[in-house]
C-alpha cells in the first residue's frame, strides 16, 4: 500500500465539525513548508508543520491508514494539490517577505521578477481565503504577535510591507523607534532590525506625507534611516496611471537599502508615457443585472450631489465615460459611485436582487469586480473567491500591481540579483 495520503486542506476549512483548532495559522505553517521545503527556508515551518500534518491525520485518516504514515511521506504529494494560477518560482532570483500582504498584489509583482516568497502575513480572514485560492498559501495571522514573528526567516533580500497609516505618539522632537511603539509601523521596524534585509519596499497612502503636519512620514524616515541603519532616498509619489492602468491612483512609496550594501542612490521608476481609458478594462460581455442602479436609488445620488454643489462642494457620484481613466478604487465613502459606468447592451431589466423601483434604461451600472482588479492590474486569471462585498473591499486595498512592479524592478536591479 502506498504511504501517500490525499487530503484536501480546503476540505478540512470548510468542516463545521473541523476538530482542529487555529486551523489558519496551522494551514500557514504547512502550506509555507510545502512551498519552501526545497530552498533552505523549510527549518522555520518544518517542527510544527509535521505536528499539524499528524494532528490533521489522526482527525481525518480512518486508524488502518496511520500505520502507514511516516514522517519520509511528508512530501508535496501528501496534500491534494489544489491548482492555482500562480505557483512559486521554482530557482528564484531573489527572495521577499509579503507583509500586510492583501490580496498579494505585491507578491504577483515580485513573482513577475522573478522572486521567491518565503513568507507572508495578512490578517483579514476574507483576504487570506483569496491570497491562498491565487498562491496555494494561507498568510500567516497578526503580525503583532511573536508567535507569528517566529516564523519570518532569515537571509531574505526584500521585505515588502503596505502598512496603515497611523499617527505617532511622539515623545522627542525627532521620533524615534520607541515613539511608534503600538502602531503597525513599530512591528515592520522591529522586523527591519531583526532580520536586516539587504532592501525594504514600502508602500502607503499618498496622505502620509502630509500626515499630522509631516509628523509621521518624518518619524519614520528618521526611525529608518538614523535607528535601523539603512539608505532611504527621499520617498516618492507614484500615479497608477502612469504605468499603464486607467485609473488616478496616487501612493506614496519608501524604499531602502541597507547601508553595508553602499548604495547610496535610487531612481524612482518613470512615467511610461502610454496612454489608457477604461475600455481598455471593461467587461467584453453584458454584465449581470445587478450591478445595474436602480431608478430609485440612482435619483438619490442625483439628488446628494445637487445638495452638495449647492453648498459649493464637489462631492458626488461619477460617471466615467469609456474613453476616460477611472477615479481611485477606494473601498468605503464614495468608492463604487465616483465610478460609474455608462453600459447600454443591457437587454433583460429584471431585477436579481431586491431593489427599490425598477432597474434605471439608462444603462448605468457599477463597476464589476472584475473591473477593479484590472484597474489594479491584476490578470484575468486571478481568481475572485469571495462576495462581490469583499471583492470590492480587497481591491480597494490592495497596491497597483505593475507601479509596484516597475519599482520592485529598479530595487532588484540595485541589488545585482540575477
């Protein structure tokens, strides 16, 4: 009889009568050894990956079949493979840490150049079912939690991070590493110094630089450049539409090198000069009725934005015409209605879902999700597993794959990996 044993660690997730507990952080140890078990990084997973493996199959594995488990069976094969779009890269030019990693548009772009992820954190429940539909790897949870921290390995080359926003409690007149203690921003920092890895790519909202008065955009270069020891030229703000993608996205990138590397100078990516508009990105097909706006609801958005410029203000609905580039997917406020669409091929009015009034002919609709990962650059094979709710919300968040690709490119260039 064979020692090899399928089971569907998607199975095990979706059992209400899963015996297991903490099943995610043990679905992020196992899933981070298969994928590293090959490249030197497997020490950091493979205690406790083999003691979840054991735990998973004393559940699951009727008694007659245990006898033939052994710790020589632990291979790629022992879990039924689920088939996803993009695999890890078999002989890396370089390796990355994905943290507060989405959806993995970060990881996309540094696998695109031919990296290695050797781990990966998010703690949104939704985010990491879709992050392991695309990678086949679950992110580890909170990375504020030492048990977490734990697993980062050592000897990466990038550690990549889309941290929050947040103020700082500012003690001293500069802001060093103990004034972000108990923000997110201390965790990536703390990370920094114990890993030193030769780069660090940051990515944020386009607003930190003005943040508390500059407050915080200057704590954290001083806490970088002057704590943690590394070469940060001055950050830059990069448009998502200069890089291809139909869509006004501005946000604020920090990149760095550690100093022994004497790197002492970094050029931001350019403009690629091409020109887009958001045909380039609409659905091919007639989109479902439900993204649709109904009469009664597309009235009251006529109606808050008529409030609104009454008072002089410029808030309200859009609607972005086929040959114009999108306004910034945000998830929250105004993100959906700031871009609506004009779509007539719509011939069936009947509602799918209960609305007020009647499906308004004068074919505007939302945008699919579908059409928000394109405006963030994410490829047509991309899998959206959840609700359209939290699709939208994922690609709200997420990063502008190919900017974060053009500058992922200059950083790996730095470094001479090859």
């Amino acid at each position: 009889m064979s020692n090899t044993i399928e089971i569907s660690l998607e199975e095990i997730r979706s059992d209400r009568k899963n015996p297991i507990t903490d099943f995610d952080d043990k679905d992020a140890v196992i899933t981070h050894f298969l994928h590293n078990n090959k490249n030197g990084v497997s020490k950091f997973f493979r205690k406790d990956a083999i003691t979840y493996t054991n735990e998973i199959i004393e559940n699951y594995v009727s008694e007659e079949l245990i006898e033939y488990v052994t710790e020589s069976s632990y291979q790629l094969n022992i879990f039924k493979n689920v088939d996803v779009p993009f695999t890890p890269i078999q002989k890396p030019k370089f390796k990355f840490i994905d943290l507060f990693a989405g959806i993995g548009g970060f990881r996309l772009a540094l696998q695109n150049l031919g990296g290695k992820c050797v781990f990966s954190s998010e703690w949104d429940k939704k985010a990491q079912e879709t992050y392991r539909a695309n990678f086949g790897e679950t992110p580890f949870g909170d990375i504020t939690k030492e048990r977490i921290k734990k697993y980062i390995p050592n000897d990466f080359d990038v550690l990549c991070a889309g941290f929050p926003c947040q103020a700082f409690s500012i003690a001293g007149k500069r802001g060093g590493f103990e004034d972000t203690r108990g923000t997110l921003f201390f965790d990536v920092a703390e990370i920094i110094k114990r890993k030193q890895p030769k780069a660090i790519f940051l990515e944020n909202v386009k607003g930190l630089k003005s943040h508390d008065k500059g407050k915080t955009l200057a704590t954290i270069l001083n806490v970088l450049r002057n704590d943690l020891g590394y070469f940060i030229p001055e950050p830059k703000i990069l448009n998502a539409k200069d890089f291809g993608l139909p869509q006004n996205r501005e946000r604020i990138y920090i990149v760095g090198f550690r100093k022994d590397l004497q790197i002492d100078d970094f050029k931001y990516p350019k403009p690629i000069n091409k020109k887009v508009s958001f045909s380039e990105v609409k659905e091919n097909e007639v989109v479902e009725t439900k993204y649709y706006l109904s009469t009664q609801y597309l009235q009251t958005l006529i109606n808050h934005k008529k409030r609104h410029e009454s008072k002089g203000n410029g808030f309200g609905y859009e609607i972005i015409d086929d040959d114009e580039i999108a306004n910034a997917v945000v998830c929250g406020g105004m993100g959906r209605e700031r871009n609506l669409v004009f779509d007539d091929r719509i011939t069936d009015f009947t509602p799918t879902t209960k609305i007020k009034g009647e499906v308004n002919r004068k074919g505007i609709r939302k945008m699919t999700p579908r059409e928000w990962a394109r405006l963030q650059g994410f490829p047509d094979n991309f899998i959206i597993p959840v609700a359209d709710s939290s699709a939208y919300k994922q690609f709200g968040n997420s990063v502008a794959v190919p900017a974060i690709q053009a500058t992922a490119k200059k950083i790996i260039e730095k470094l001479n990996c090859k």
